[in-house]
C-alpha cells in the first residue's frame, strides 16, 4: 500500500512539476530561431503513418512480428489495447460478458496464458492467478506501440508459445523538445444510457540541449455498462433411469439398478442476471532520461494502474438434481431437451461486488556504448500487481425465494436414495413443476422456461407475500504478485554481424488467500424460505423495505427466441443481512485456510544470438541463431484441511455440507526444470519487393500459477453431486517445436500482401482429469455409503499438433485517402474434442478458431474515418464448467461471432482533433455451449457504446 501510495505522488507530482517546469522553456525556444527543417525528425501521422510503420516494423524484423502504431500522441487506434491488436492476423479476442470488453487475446490460437506480456521487455505482474494479463487494466491512451512477437527473439524470451506480446510506451527522448497531448470524452452505452468521462493529459521535454527529458502523462478511463444474461453453469452427465420419462416412477423401477442405463445430460441450473458495471481507471507514468554523454543513457520511470469495478446484479435460478427430472425428453445425443421437477424452489439473487485491480512497476535502464563494436544494456524493475489492496474487495450475494419440497412419508413425489426398495417421498407448497426446453441451437435460443411460480401460478411470480431468504453467498479474494528482474546484456556488432548475449534473472512471488461463507457454514443457516413454503429457518415474508422494484425481462435478449421467467427483482442484500444477523452467529464470511496458495519461482536465463547478413546469388540474406537457457526453480506452499464429516442441511433437504475439518497443517512442494530453447530464423530478399522467410524454435509456457496448489479443495456439494479440485506442484510446463515459412510481397508504400504457413508440435500439456475418489474416508450423509468425490485435478499428458496459415492484404488507393487492411486466419489441430468420450479422459486443443478481420479507411484533409468489422469462428474456450463433471471435464465451445466498430476524427486545426468511436454497432452477443450446440451455457448481451470528445496535441 504505501509503495502505491508513493507511486501515486511521484505521479501527481511529476505532473505538477512538468507544467510549471516545462510552459517557460517551451515556448522560449519557440520565440528562439528554430532548427531547419532538415534538421527535424518528420513523424508522419494519421490511420496511413501508422500503417506505414506498422509495415516497416513487419518487414525488418527477423523473425515474423506484426505491430500496432499510435497515429499520434495519444491516439491509439482503439480505446481498448486489445480490441486494436484483433487487427492483425492470427489474432483474435476474449470479451467479458459483463461488459463487452476485449479482457484478452488468442495468438494463432492459444490464449492469454500462452502468451507474455511485456512492458519495454519488462515481465509484467499479474494478481490473477494465471499467466494472462487482462487487457482491460492496460490504459491505451498514451501506448506508442504494441509489437507481436509471434517467433521468439531469444533477447527477449521464449517462454511464449502463442506469442510475446511487448507495450513500448513513450519516452521524453522520442520526441525531443516540448510536448503536450491532451485528450476528454464521454462514453455512453446504449441500454446504460449514462454519459460517462474520461481524459487524459501527456506532458515532455526535453532540456540542457536535449540531455535530460522528464514525461509524464495521466489518465482517466470511465465506462459504465448494463448486460443481461441467461445462464445455465453446467451440463452434469449421468445415467437416468428409463422410467424418469414417465410423469412419475415407483418405488420398484427407481430400485432398479439395472433401469439406469440411459447416458444423458441435464442443467443443472437456469436462470437470467442484469448486471450493472461501472469501470474506472487510472493510469500514470513518469520517466526520466539523462543522455551523460554520446555513450551512456539512463532511463528510469515508473508506472501506475488502478482500476475499480463496482457491479450490482439481479437476477432469478431454479435448481434441478438429476434423479428427480420426470417427463424427460432426449436427443440423439442424449441432451436432455424438455423436462419437469416436483416441488423446484425459485430463487431471487442480489448481488454487490467491488474489485480492485491495482499494478506499479517500476524500472530502470542503462545503455552504455562501450566501443565502436560493443554496447550493454542493463535494466532493472520491480512490478506488483494486487487484487483488493488492504483486502478491501467484496462479493455480497444474498438469495431470497420461495418452494421447494419437504420430506414426507405420505408426500406425492417418490425420489432416491432407496433403501430396501424403500425411496424418499416428498411433498411441496409452492414448489412447482419447473422445467425448460431447449428449442434448438444456442447461437438461435435461449433455454425456454416454463412452469414457474409459486405453485405453478406464473401471475404470481415476483410475488413478495410468500418470500423468503435463503441462501448467504458472501466472499472476497486477495491476491498479490510481486516480479522482480534483472537483465545484462550486451551486442558485438562489427559489418555484417551481430552477436548478442546476455542473462537475466527473474522472481515471481504469488500469493492468494480468500473468505467466503462456506467455510463457516454461513451459506446455509437460516436457508428454508419460511413458512409460506413449509419450511423453518427463515424470515417469511421479508419486509417490503427491502425491495427496489422489479426489471422487466420483455426483449431481454434481442435476436433469440425462448421464455425467460416475467420478471427479475431488485432489492437490498444488505437489508437482508441486517435482519439475519440478530437471529444467530451473522452472515460476514470467515477466512478460508484452504484457499491460501504461495508459489515463488526463480527463473536464471542466460542467451546468445548470432546474425548475419550475406549475399545468396546476388540477394540480401539475414540469417539467426539463437540459444537461451533457462532453469527454475519452484517452491509452491499451502494450508492443508480434511472434512472429518459430511452432514445434510434441515432448512435444504439436498444440500450437503462439512461438519468438521481435519486441523490445519503446512504443506509445502519443490519442484525444479532447466530447457534449452533454440531459434532459428532466416530471410531472404529475392527482389526489392519480396522477401520469404523460414523460422524454427522451441518455446515453453509454464503452469498457471493456480494449477500448482498442493492441497485438495471441496467444491459445491448437493445430493448426488460432490465436486472438489486439486492441483500439483510438481507441473511441468508446456513445450511447443514452431515452424514457420512466409512470403511477403511489398509492392508499393504503405501497400503488401502476405502469406505466413506454421506449424506448433505441443507436448507436456496440462490437462484437467476428473477421477472419482473418497476423501478421507467421510461418508454421504444420503446414501450411508463412503462419499465419492468427482475431483478435477491437472496433469502433464499428451501432446498434439497445431497448424495454420495467415494470410494479410494493406493496400491503400493511390491518393484517393481510400484503403483496406484485412486478414484471415484458417486453423486446425489433430486434437479435438471428442464428444462421445464419456471416460473422462477427453482431452482437447482449447483456443483455436478461424477468424477474419477486415478495416476499410479514408485518411485525407483532416479526416480519418475507419470501419472494422471482425469475425472469430466457433471455438473450444476451455474443459470443465463451473457445475458438471461426470464425465470428465465437460467442454465449454464458443458460438462464432461478428462485430462491426466504426470511428471517425477531424482536424480542425493542426492541434485540435474532435472524434467519435462506436463499438459493437450490430449488437451482436457473446454466448457458449457444451458437448452439443443445443446445450448452452452463458448468452450475454452486452449492447452497443459510443464515445465522443476531443483531442489536444502540441
């Protein structure tokens, strides 16, 4: 807290010092004789200067590299750093459903965690958990460039095997003398309909004839978004028995062990939210260079992020337990495609978060030419990212409801556990015979409710005179990690060759921890309803200062068809609270031991790189080789519990809960692994406008860090359904062989075509096997037998093989203004997912999708417009969901998706640019299935948002 704190004066006082420090200097050497303008350096701007140096980035490099721009100071071609690298080929987007925004990106298929984000080659932190940086945190405002490294420069590193992925951001020497760039906007989306700010303000210079230069910029971000979602969290697999579809069974036939049989596929779980999010951030950086003399430069800077996301949440969710679906109907596949449930409870839920996401690093480099031939770079930095500084992130959930069933001997409804051809019976109240049909493709249709209400009576849905709360989901995370790192390194350069060495030294420090109201039994204790429903427990009916009113789920989710219940209800949780509190122990969350994870790896690199450049029959021909060595060494610690007992809940007849733990112990894993990691890379010009290249490398990809937890984790627990996880520290990391081969052809400025063939051979991948296991013995409070958990645990396992081609067209109409960038991207792997594995040993390549991606522009007389539009074919997003896991961890597929965003600015003078930017002009949603199209899980629409404003650049 206090390193943020100082980070954030040295900020705000930089900026202070720059304005006062830099106003009379600027504009005394604007009153002094200029220089010529030969003298200058010309920095073209606009859509076309970027493209330019985009092109020339891509063609000089040795390896295969693309680049994103600024077309000037402060003008990023996209609010969102993500949304701008999609542009590129074989690049494509990860969006949170919440808001719509690009959170991450997919290199050639492989996803956040396979790649390395750097800032000016510097690791950047994440509290996370992953690999991954989410994008949403990275302030676009002031970024020079972004440069894919799709080969790896072993200078850099080689542990990426999507890609490495570096931010350049501006230095007072880039551009010599005074600068300033200003920027203020409004950002509205249209079902929010909030006009929201957002600004910025760069300040540099450069003085003593241009040795010392001090920048410093700040910015605002603020975006405010209201999304719906209708959500099923998981398609549990098991077998039914023949009679369930039958409105009824008995006693005999659900006895029969030999009656199930049938392999099928339920929700387990349907319901709608609306969630509310506003997201603000804060970006800052100063930095410092001082030019000693002509062979010693010293840059040192530091750079600060904070962002904050408020959300509120309504929303309803019916629970269904696989045994006592009836009237079932299948597909082919064995979906469950219409079903109905005795006695099914309705539940309302509420829900207010706060997240923090804070990240300081700060750094500083030394350039030294020592001689002619040799130069040294030594850079250092320390970068820490928290999740919830102070601990001051929250979760506060609260679910009120009505229904449910009642065991009763004499009730209606027969149900396992059997005993002796002897079942349970149940009766109910308000509980009704709630069910859903899936109605075809869930890129078409939402999962269609029906039979809802208290006692079936859907006019009465929302009705608050037979409410009562239920259930207590509190919870608040912490996270910190802490990267410290080192670099030496150092280049001969003599004609035509280039020897570059070095080594370099890195720490990552994680460290989670957890509170929620599980571990305390919370969740559960005063979660019956109340009497109008039969139940004990509760509050019934809760008193109407708490409700805030109702939301109206008519034209809920534009463009599907299917029912969702009438209505959802706002209301307080913090009300709710206040009224349990005083009837027992409270309702705030307790630490949770089994959460804590400590992983702290140490990684020594060392590397050399030889260039050279010579001529093949009368062609120029680069050539490389690279060798980087790295070892590391991981310690992994934890807090080890066992559950002693398992016990049901009186006001939940199916919900299963700890009694007591095991006391805690230490836990504590040692793991070390060194690999050589080669590079290749060769080009050559056949003529002054083609050049083809050949590239081979080996590259790794660690574990996430939340794979390497040593210790067992139960997960949520009901009748006929005990989910826990495990991790291992002993992981290995990912291994990919790379080829590559690629023609360019450059035929006229800011103009060419090209064709990129790859080739990724992948072993050691981690895979998330679900065995069934017992966990110290306890026994299922249901069936009086030894609980069998569906644990999800990771381990090293097979390989596979991925490949693709890239193909990009830039070309630019002459002088017209006119032009086009525009990209595809065909994938394919021999490792798909098989959905008739039911072993729970199906394993498959996530991430990899075809894309396209097309940009049309006009740049000429001040006026920029752009139009993109972007498409991402259906994908394989990731194994295991969030409920489920029978069979293995059951799949999670992406629907394909098209989205068209459109900007435009104009110069009115050479200072003043006004703007506008549209994103998601067509609306499109964000929506997932499992094994099967017509099984889906997550439909979020999350609406289309405008920003306006004006730009300052001096």
């Amino acid at each position: 807290m206090a390193k943020a704190i100082v980070s954030k004066w040295l900020i705000a006082g930089g900026m202070g010092a720059l304005a006062v420090a830099m106003a009379g200097p600027a504009f005394a050497a604007e009153a002094a004789a200029a220089p010529n303008a030969s003298d200058a350096e010309i920095i073209v701007t606009g859509i076309r200067g970027s493209l330019q140096r985009n092109m020339d980035i891509k063609r000089a490099a040795s390896g295969v590299v693309d680049a994103i721009s600024a077309e000037d100071i402060g003008k990023f071609p996209d609010s969102n750093v993500a949304d701008s690298l999609q542009r590129l080929p074989g690049i494509s987007i990860q969006r949170t459903g919440q808001r719509g925004e690009a959170n991450g990106v997919t290199v050639r298929g492989f996803g956040g965690d396979f790649n390395d984000t750097q800032f000016d080659g510097r690791h950047l932190s994440t509290a996370s958990g992953n690999r991954a940086v989410d994008f949403t945190t990275i302030g676009s405002d002031f970024v020079s460039r972004m440069s894919v490294y799709k080969t790896p420069d072993v200078t850099l590193g080689s542990s990426a095997i999507g890609a490495t992925l570096d931010v350049s951001l501006p230095k007072p020497f880039d551009r010599k003398g005074f600068q300033m760039a200003a920027k203020a906007a409004g950002t509205v989306q249209d079902r929010n309909g909030k006009v929201v700010p957002s600004g910025g303000l760069l300040l540099s210079n450069t003085f003593a004839d241009d040795t010392v230069g001090l920048l410093g910029y700040v910015a605002y971000r603020r975006a405010d978004t209201t999304s719906n979602q209708v959500f099923i969290p998981g398609w549990v697999g098991k077998k039914f028995n023949t009679c369930q579809v039958n409105a009824a069974c008995t006693d005999a036939q659900l006895s029969d062990s030999s009656a199930w049989n049938k392999v099928g596929w339920f929700p387990q779980q349907i319901g709608a939210n609306q969630v509310t999010t506003e997201d603000a951030r804060i970006d800052g950086r100063i930095a410092f260079q001082w030019q000693a003399n002509d062979k010693l430069l010293l840059t040192i800077d530091d750079n600060f992020s904070r962002q904050v996301l408020h959300q509120q949440s309504y929303g309803y969710g019916a629970w269904f337990n696989g045994d006592d679906l009836r009237n079932v109907k299948f597909d082919s596949n064995g979906t469950v495609t219409d079903f109905n449930q005795f006695g099914t409870p309705m539940d309302f839920n509420a829900g207010i978060q706060r997240t923090i996401n804070q990240t300081n690093m700060f750094g500083a480099n030394l350039k030294w030419e020592a001689t002619d031939n040799l130069k040294f770079d030594f850079d250092g930095a320390l970068s820490r990212s928290v999740l919830n500084p102070g601990n001051n992130g929250y979760n506060d959930n609260m679910d009120i409801g009505y229904g449910g069933s009642n065991v009763d001997p004499n009730g209606s409804f027969v149900s396992t556990p059997c005993t002796n051809g002897v079942c349970t019976r149940y009766s109910t109240i308000l509980g009704a015979n709630t069910g859903a049909t899936m109605l075809g493709s869930s890129a078409n249709y939402l999962p269609s409710i029906h039979d809802v209400g208290p006692a079936g009576n859907a006019a009465a849905f929302t009705n608050q005179a037979v409410i009562g709360n239920h259930v207590i989901v509190r919870g608040a995370n912490y996270y910190t990690d802490l990267v410290k790192q080192f670099k030496a390194a150092g280049r001969w350069e003599q004609e035509n060759l280039k020897i570059d060495f070095g080594v370099r030294y890195s720490e990552d420090k994680f460290h989670q921890e957890s509170q929620n109201t599980f571990v305390n039994g919370t969740f559960a204790r005063y979660a019956g309803y109340g009497a109008p429903s039969g139940r004990t427990g509760s509050i019934a009916p809760l008193p109407a200062s708490i409700y805030q009113g109702i939301i109206s789920t008519s034209g809920f989710m534009p463009g599907y068809s299917g029912n969702v219940a009438p209505a959802l209800i706002k209301y307080d949780p913090y009300a709710v609270y206040k009224l349990l509190d005083p009837t027992g122990v409270g309702t705030a969350p307790a630490f949770d031991p089994s959460t804590v994870l400590g992983v702290k790896e140490q990684t020594y690199a060392g590397w050399l790189k030889v260039a050279m450049d010579a001529d093949l029959a009368g062609m120029p021909f680069h050539f490389s080789a690279g060798l980087r060595d790295e070892f590391t060494h991981l310690e992994a610690s934890a807090i080890g519990t066992l559950p002693v007992n398992l016990i049901t809940v009186t006001t939940d007849p199916t919900l299963i809960t700890v009694g007591s733990y095991t006391p805690q112990q230490a836990i504590i894993k040692t793991t070390n692994y060194n690999y050589l990691l080669p590079s290749f890379d060769a080009k050559l010009e056949v003529t002054s406008k083609l050049t083809l290249r050949a590239d081979a490398s080996r590259t790794l990809t660690r574990p996430a860090l939340s794979y390497l937890k040593p210790n067992i984790t139960l997960g949520t627990m009901r009748k006929g359904s005990l989910a826990a996880s495990g991790g291992n520290a002993s992981l290995k990391p990912y291994l990919s062989d790379n080829f590559d081969v690629a023609a360019e052809y450059y035929y006229k400025k800011n103009s060419y075509f090209a064709v990129n063939g790859f080739l990724k051979y992948i072993s050691n991948f981690i895979v998330g096997g679900v065995s069934t296991q017992s966990i110290n013995g306890v026994t299922d409070p249901f069936t009086g037998q030894v609980a069998q958990f569906q644990v999800n645990g990771k381990i090293n396992g097979p390989d596979g093989v991925v490949k693709g081609v890239e193909i990009a067209w830039q070309h630019v109409f002459g002088d017209t203004g006119f032009g086009f960038n525009a990209n595809a991207t065909l994938v394919n792997t021999n490792r798909k997912f098989d959905t008739s594995d039911i072993s729970g040993a199906a394993f498959a390549i996530t991430g990899l999708a075809n894309s396209a991606n097309f940009v049309g522009f006009y740049d000429k007389h001040g006026l920029q417009a752009r139009v993109a539009v972007n498409w991402r074919d259906s994908y394989l997003l990731t194994l295991g969901q969030t409920q489920g896991g029978t069979f293995g961890a059951e799949p999670v597929n992406v629907n394909q998706q098209v989205q068209v965003d459109a900007s435009a600015s104009y110069d009115i003078t050479k200072q003043v640019t006004v703007f506008v930017e549209g994103t998601n002009l067509n609306n499109s949603t964000y929506s997932t299935y499992g094994r099967w199209s017509n099984q889906p899980l997550d439909t979020w629409s999350y609406g289309r948002r405008f920003v306006f404003g004006a730009r300052f650049h001096y």
